[in-house]
C-alpha cells in the first residue's frame, strides 16, 4: 500500500499504463476477429453461389 501521495500517483499511472496495453491488445483481437468474420462471410456467399449453381 503506498505510503505517500507519490507513491500512490505512481502506482496510479502504473495502472493505468496497464490498461492501456490492454485494449490496445483486445482492439487488435478484435480487428483480427473482425476480419475473420468478413472473411467466413465470403466464403458463405461463395458456397451459396456453388450450390445455386449445383441445383
């Protein structure tokens, strides 16, 4: 526990340092997500297409 104001801002700006890394890391999981989904999208589109064209 800190034992001054100092200390405590510090261990403030620690944790808010943290934080920020993590939703910098869960913004770029999202963005990959993101993707991932635009691609099975297509993908789904292009099946549609085959079995259109099958039937």
């Amino acid at each position: 526990m800190p034992v001054n104001m100092e200390d405590y801002i510090r261990l403030l700006e620690t944790m808010v340092e943290q934080q920020k890394m993590q939703i910098q890391s869960q913004d770029a999981r999202i963005l990959e997500q993101e993707q991932t989904i635009a691609q099975l999208r297509a993908l789904v589109d292009e099946l549609r297409l085959l079995k259109v064209s099958d039937e």
